[in-house]
C-alpha cells in the first residue's frame, strides 16, 4: 500500500489552526463568564401594583374584604359560623359569638365551621374577579387574636388576664392572611391593606371591633379600651402593628396597616391626645424597617372634614395640620389620612346632594396628609332603595366625589351573602349590574380629560409626587448629613407655585439671574436658603443678589474682582485659575440666538471698537452667560471641514481670532435674522431682546 502522498498546507494555514486551538479553551472560559454573568445579573425592576400605589403612580381603588377574618352578621347572616346560634350574640360580634362557643363547650365545632367559613368566603376566585373588575386593591378587616397570643409588651399581670381573650377565638387566620398578601395578591397583581377593625377590647362599640360586652366584662376582668401609654389596649395594639409589618414588609403584595380602624372618643381613656399619640408612637418605628409601607390614621368620625390650616396640631381634631412625625415632618412619607363616608349611617348624607357637595368641598379643600377614602358605598342615607332608573346616575355622583381623594378609596363591600343588605351594599354585585366599571388606567383617563379641557400641548405636574420626591431625597441625605438641604435649580422649572412646594418640603433654592432671584423674593424665602451661581456677572446683577442676603457663588476671578467693588464680604472661596485659556462672556446666550446651539451654524463676530484702533489680534474662546455647555457659537471653520475634523462643531467661537476686547465693548453677531429672535426662549429668566429696524433713511424703529 503505497503511503499518502504529504499534504502541502501553506504557512498561514498552520498559524490559523493553532490559533484556533489556543483560542477555544479561552473562548470556553470566557462564555462560561458571559453565561456566569447573565445568569447574575439583578432581577428586572418590580411592577407590582403596590410600587404603583406607594410611588404615586396609581390612586386605590379597593374593596373592603368584610366578614372574612372578622365575623360580621351584617354582611354573612347565612354563614355557618351563625347557625344554631342566637340572633342577639351573632349581631354583638365575634368575641360574643366566641365567648357563647366556648359557654356551651362547643369549642370543636365554633373552629370547624370558621375554617370552613375562612376557605369559602373569600377565596383566590374573589381575588381574580376584583382584579378582572380592574380594581388594584383590598383592604381586609383583621382582629387582635390573628397574633392568637398575649402581646410581649404587656406586663405579666395583665397578660394572665388576658389570655383567655386570645384563645377564645377560632386560630388560624393568620394563615388566610398569608395566603391573600403572599400568594394570592401576587397571581393577580393586587395590593393588600390591613386594618385593624378589632383592637384588643375594642377601640368603639360596634360589632366589628369584637368589644367584650358589658354582660362579659366582669367575666373578662372588667377591663375596657385605654389608649393611654402603658395601657394593656396601647401596648397590644403597637404591637399588632409590629406583627403585621414585621411579617409582611418584603412581601411586594403588602400595602400597609390601617392603625385604628373608627376609634372613637371614650373619657380620659381615648382622647385626641391618646390617639394621636400611637400614631407618633407607632410612625417611627416602622419607618426603621421599611420606607414603603402606608401608615393610615384616622381622626374620630365627628372630625373627618377639613380644619382650619391656622390651628396648631393640638388643637386641630380634623387632624389637618396634623403630623404623624413632629421631629422631622418634612421627611414624612407613605402616611395617609383616612375617612370613612359611608352614606348610610352619616346625618351629613340626609339630603344626598348637598351631603355630597359638602364632602367634595371638604375633600378639595384639605391640605394635610394626602387624604384616603378607606370605606363609602352608593347606599343612600338610611338604607334606603334606590329607584332602578336612578341607580346609575347615583352611583356616577357618588363615586366623582370620593375620587376626588388623593390617594383613592375603598368601596365597602366586596360582598353580602344577598340576604338582608340593601341596594348599594355589595359592589360585586353592581358590577353584575353593569352599574360600576372601572379602569386600572385611571392616570391616563385623567390625562385625557385633562387634555380635552386645556388643549395639548400639556404640561402636567403631580403635587403628591414632587413632595414625596423632595422628602425621600432629604430624609436619605439627612440620615448622613443632619444639616443637608437640597438648593434646587430654579431654571429648571420657574413656576412660583413648583418652587412654593419644593420650600414647603425644605428645599432652599440656586438662582443664576436676578429675575429668579425676584421669584424667590416674593415667596418668601430668605437669603441663606438662596445660592447665587451666575456667569460673567455684571456689578448690578452682584449687587441685588448682595441686597438680598443670599449666598454667592463665584466661578472666576474677574467676578471676585467685582465683588470686592462693591464691598461684598467674601468667606470660604475657592479659586481655580485657568491661565492658559482666554474667554470673552457675552450678555447674549442660546436663549438669544439658538442656532450654533441647535444647528452647528457658524455667525461671523466682531468688535468694532477694537478694530477700528487696531488692537492686537489673540485666539479667544467666545461664550454666552448661560452655564449649559452648547453656550458656545459653533465654529465651523474651513480648516476644520478640510481635515475632517469636528472640533469645533461643540464651541462657541472656540479659538476665534479676534481683537483683544476689553470689559463693556460691544460684540456684534452677524446674519441672526432667520430662526433666531423667533426661537428665543427665557431660561434662566432671560428676557428676549429687543427687535430694532432701521428704516430706509436711518431713523431706528422699535418692532
């Protein structure tokens, strides 16, 4: 067999083959790091519904998940939790309902049919059709017990006698708690709001709060709701609050915790001063934990209207001037202050309409807390029936009145079990009726109607979210550096309403014109909350801002040299020197003459002045007074187009050969007459220039 004759392969063919092969166990470890990165890289930025909510991008509109984790004969007569049981301790609430279980030693069955009551009333399937229904939250109703044992904080004396006040309610709701805010919040993009409808002794004497009637209370220890610190209500209710939080403030489903749901006043034991009190407790406290979960509070149901902004917080009951921090008020977020209206039961709605125009005025008139509808319906006042033919047209008036609030409502309820309620009790049930629709678009259905009444182009601005903005911005600096403050630009955004807002949060603000100077004169604000950071300053423009007292900052020498002209006291500069470079700065900028800025176009300059007693030429940068950096005349040079070259196209006049000009010549810009006055624009307070034309014989005439 003869041998194969040897293959000629060229040189360049072996150096490629080896190549290739040194290269594919470098390629191997750099796909594995391309792989090994990938599969490290951060989640996607989470958009649930809660982050819209907490963030200002979406109000609340909820349902109130009633008679799940706390028995309520109102909404579920027909439960099993009812059956064989008298029609006098089933209306009393669930702490009678528990204390007759445990009288007859029925115990067993009392857990048997909750669990069986808890597994059916409110399922994932409700969950799912609220969110088809397009409404973005729930807010549940949740009792003391759901912690199913005594609070840490009470002392043992106390928690012996309240022991039994715990383990005489069905366990386990807690469980169904999870599941809503854990699993099923997060399958249907829902946000959870828990309430506290039943504090430890009952914070009002209705059947939802579970109180201990009176025919129990000796049985009970004879104790009675008492805000006051050191009190076993105050202790247990702060720390149902820390149970919930602490429980649930990772979980993206988790809104927040209505503290008290309808305190109402009870002696020395409940005042304003008591609840007020919990709520400063309780503010802090979270706000060590979590940012993002709401805090809701509630004045006493007499007071939730609007106050007068004159009162101080103690006396104020409405709570309007009310603040849940009083240490550092601006650096407040995610409180909210909550009202019920619901029609039914409130005098105010005995005649509908002006009950509710009174509520709209309350409602646009407040200006403390952002406001939240926490409970209303379309019932009308003493359960009464609403024509069929009038049903729509109520619910549509009622319904534009409470989203007037600013932070949203819930609608109370989700559902009765159809046999005792009235018209206007169940929303599932309007839904059905094709009475209510709603839309999780609800931002840019207002953006639309906003658009339809002022026409487009539109400037919108959201008051809630710049605040918010303004604090968290300050509450993460100060928590470094205590003596913070954030001075905003105000030729960013000069609308005096804008900037009262931002001083209201705290911010001080940096002007570079005397007309944002002025702005600020006239909200107001004093000198050492202003910054002045002007370019190629004149004398006048110095001495105003030194009239006003404000902080100067200087950005060069000539400017120094002008101050000390005017004896304007300098402290702590610092001053970098550009030797090498010449700059001329004109009183005209971008905002005078936009096309070098927009368009690269080149305009011919000269001073005449200086040409005419032949002054030395130099190389000289030529610049506007705006401190943006397209404040430069570009300099499309021939050299420049010639080498290829684009150095200049982001100058203005950058190595111009020009006479060497002196303070107070005049400049002159050539060939400005198309698109350049009709595109001025009044940044940083300029004012547009003046329009001269010169007639055929000379005579100078102002357009």
């Amino acid at each position: 067999m003869k041998p194969e004759p040897e293959a000629k392969v060229r040189q360049s063919v072996v150096i490629l083959r080896r190549l290739v092969w040194f290269l594919l166990p470098l390629g191997a470890v750099i796909g594995a790091c391309v792989v090994l990165s990938i599969s490290q890289r951060p989640l996607p930025p989470n958009f649930h519904m809660t982050y819209a909510i907490t963030q200002g991008r979406s109000k609340v509109q909820g349902v109130n998940l009633a008679g799940w984790l706390v028995a309520d004969f109102d909404v579920t007569p027909t439960s099993e939790i009812f059956k064989g049981v008298p029609a006098n301790v089933s209306a009393a609430g669930e702490f009678s309902l528990a204390d007759w279980y445990t009288s007859q030693k029925k115990k067993a069955e009392m857990v048997a049919k909750f669990t069986t009551h808890r597994d059916t009333w409110i399922t994932e399937d409700d969950i799912k059709a609220i969110a088809a229904a397009k409404l973005n939250a729930v807010r549940v109703p949740i009792g003391y017990w759901i912690q199913e044992k005594v609070s840490e904080s009470i002392s043992s004396a106390d928690a012996t006698k309240l022991a039994p006040l715990y383990s005489i309610f069905a366990p386990g709701a807690v469980n169904y708690l999870d599941k809503l805010v854990k699993v099923w919040a997060m399958n249907h993009n829902i946000s959870v709001l828990v309430d506290i409808s039943a504090a430890l002794l009952g914070q009002n004497g209705k059947p939802s709060a579970a109180a201990i009637p009176a025919s129990l209370k000796k049985q009970y220890g004879d104790m009675s709701f008492d805000l006051r610190p050191t009190k076993a209500s105050f202790n247990a209710t702060k720390d149902l609050v820390k149970f919930i939080v602490s429980r649930y403030k990772d979980d993206d489903g988790f809104l927040g915790v209505g503290i008290l749901n309808e305190p109402e006043k009870k002696g020395e034991e409940v005042t304003y001063r008591e609840i007020a009190g919990i709520y400063r407790e309780l503010y802090p406290w979270v706000r060590n934990i979590t940012k993002r979960a709401v805090l809701t509070t509630q004045s006493f149901g007499d007071m939730q209207h609007k106050g007068s902004s004159e009162l101080i917080t103690d006396n104020d009951h409405t709570m309007m001037t009310f603040s849940i921090w009083p240490e550092e008020p601006a650096v407040v977020v995610n409180h909210w202050q909550e009202w019920h209206k619901v029609m039914v039961a409130d005098a105010a709605f005995k005649d509908g309409d002006a009950g509710l125009n009174s509520l709209k005025d309350d409602i646009t008139g407040w200006t403390g807390s952002p406001l939240f509808i926490g409970s209303w319906n379309a019932a009308k006042y003493g359960n009464g029936s609403v024509p069929a033919g009038e049903q729509a047209a109520q619910t549509k008036k009622v319904l534009d009145v409470m989203s007037q609030a600013a932070k949203g409502w819930v609608y109370s309820n989700w559902k009765h079990d159809g046999s005792q309620k009235q018209w206007g009790w169940s929303l599932k049930d309007l839904l059905a009726q094709g009475i209510y629709s709603f839309s999780r678009k609800e931002g840019l259905n207002r953006l639309e109607q906003l658009a339809d009444t002022y026409g487009t182009p539109l400037q919108v601005y959201d008051e809630q979210m710049i605040r918010d903005n303004a604090r968290h911005l300050l509450t993460t600096f100060r928590a470094q550096f205590p003596s913070f403050t954030q001075f905003y630009a105000v030729k960013a955004l000069p609308n005096p309403a804008i900037l009262k807002v931002l001083y209201q949060e705290g911010c001080g603000f940096d002007c570079s014109s005397t007309a944002e100077l002025h702005i600020c004169k006239t909200l107001g604000v004093p000198g050492d909350r202003i910054i002045y950071t002007s370019n190629y300053t004149s004398k006048q423009d110095l001495a105003v801002a030194y009239d006003m007292g404000v902080i100067i900052n200087l950005d060069g020498m000539p400017a120094l040299i002008t101050c000390m002209s005017i004896e304007i006291t300098s402290y702590g500069n610092v001053i970098f020197l550009t030797p090498c470079r010449r700059y001329y700065g004109l009183d005209a900028s971008m905002a005078h003459l936009m096309r070098p800025g927009m368009y690269g176009a080149y305009h011919h300059i000269t001073v005449p002045a200086r040409e005419l007693d032949h002054s030395p030429w130099i190389k000289a940068n030529i610049v506007g007074d705006l401190c943006e950096n397209n404040d430069w005349s570009y300099d499309l040079c021939r050299d420049a187009r010639v080498a290829g070259r684009d150095e200049g196209v982001s100058r203005f006049g950058k190595d111009r050969d020009i006479p060497d000009a002196k303070v107070g010549d005049l400049f002159v810009i050539y060939d400005t007459g198309a698109h350049s006055h009709s595109m001025c624009f009044q940044y940083n307070g300029k004012l547009r220039s003046p329009e001269v034309l010169l007639a055929a014989d000379g005579t100078p005439r102002l357009m």
